[in-house]
C-alpha cells in the first residue's frame, strides 16, 4: 500500500522566513505533485517532479527518487502564502497517465504579517 | 477552455436522493480523475478515464456511483440514493500524461 506521509501538519511563520514542507512515500513512482489549497477550497498545482529541482518564482520544489523524498520550500514567505500545501504521488507500478494519484493529508501553512 | 469546469458549486440533496455532477475537461486532455475530499484534507481516488474509456475505477463504491465521459459532453459522476457519508467535496482534474494537472473548483455536496 502507498503511503503519502508530510511533515509537519502544521506550520506558522513570521513573513519573510524560508519555509520548508517535507513529503515522503513509500512505492515507486512515476511524478509527484505539489498542490495548494486555499480555504476557499480551490487546489492549484504548483509543481509536479519526476527528478531533480524545479524553480517558479519563490517557490523551489526538490525530489530524491532514491531516498522517496521530496521537498517544497518558499522563499521570502508572505501572508498570502497561507494556504495548505498538499504531496501526491502517481505509483509507476502501473502504465499510462491515468493513474490516480494518492495524497498526503497536507500542511497547513499560516503566514504572519 | 484553459480551466476545468464543474457544476454545480453546490449541491444539496435529502438522504437517498439522487445526485449529478458534471465536469467540463481541458480540450486536448485525454485523461480525466474524479476525487472525493472528505473533512478537510482526506482525498479519496474514485475513477479516472482516458478519453472516454474508464481506466481505473478500484475507488468507486459502484453500487451507488457511476460515472460516464461520452464524446461532446461533460463529464459525470452520478450518485444514486445517497448516503450521509457522501456529503464531500467532489473535484475534477484532467491532464496530459507529461503535464500537471489542472484541477476543477469542485463540486460541495451536503447530503441532508
């Protein structure tokens, strides 16, 4: 069974501070997603990894294929970063795009002016 | 379109009602997922499809769900004779297989 695990559940900041959410599983996999979602309820995809580093603005998304570990950092962090931020997996135990993907249960990212 | 539309918004329904809901893809995207969050961050998997065939339907409680993607028309998921347990939010997401997903806004159903 894939498990989807993040850390912490719960974070708040002071604006400006580097944030760090960590996401780990436990199966192969083809792509991880990081995802935000805002308490109005709409989920964006903010990245999604199959290797290596990704850069879009303040955000850095990293993963370690070997260690099943995956980082989402935020540079600079503002209040308007509040959000959950969610790690999903895609297994690779099974072929094409239309694998389902499995979530984790989210950190939940307060940021204070 | 460049978003993933679902309607409706919000959906109330009595308990054993039938509920619909619809979900308009990204043209171009051949795959399609429906996903059930319970309280605030428990996503569940119900079914995915690629174009218009189901892919992977292991999440769907099927004597109650069922969900169709026909050519020229929106996507559906069809609850029938719904449960309290059912009351969730409801998003559509469609991708390409190299591309990220795009999400929907998502469908609140409050069963009553």
């Amino acid at each position: 069974k894939n498990e989807v695990e993040q850390s912490p559940q719960n974070l708040t900041a002071q604006e400006g501070e580097f944030i760090t959410i960590n996401c780990s599983y436990s199966v192969g996999i083809s792509a991880l997603h990081w995802l935000q979602q805002h308490p109005g309820g709409g989920i964006v995809s903010l990245f999604m990894l199959s290797s290596g580093k990704k850069k879009h603005g303040r955000l850095i998304a990293t993963i370690n294929i070997q260690e099943k570990h995956s980082s989402l950092h935020i540079t600079a962090s503002h209040p308007r970063d509040s959000a959950v931020y969610i790690c999903a997996v895609r297994p690779s135990y099974s072929g094409g795009g239309a694998d389902g993907l499995t979530f984790g249960k989210g950190t939940h990212l307060i940021i204070q002016p | 379109g460049e978003e993933v539309a679902q309607t409706p918004k919000h959906l109330v329904r009595g308990e054993g009602q039938k509920a619909k809901l619809y979900c308009a893809p990204i043209k171009g995207h051949s795959y399609v997922f429906w996903y059930q969050q319970v309280l605030k961050n428990e996503f569940k998997f119900l079914i995915s499809f690629q174009n218009e065939n189901v892919f992977d339907e292991t999440g769907m409680p099927k004597e109650r769900f069922s969900a169709k993607c026909l050519p020229n028309s929106p996507c559906s998921l069809e609850i029938q004779a719904t449960k309290l347990e059912d009351s969730a939010v409801y998003f559509c997401a469609s991708s390409q297989t190299n591309y990220g997903y795009t999400f929907g806004s998502g469908t609140r159903l409050t069963v009553v």
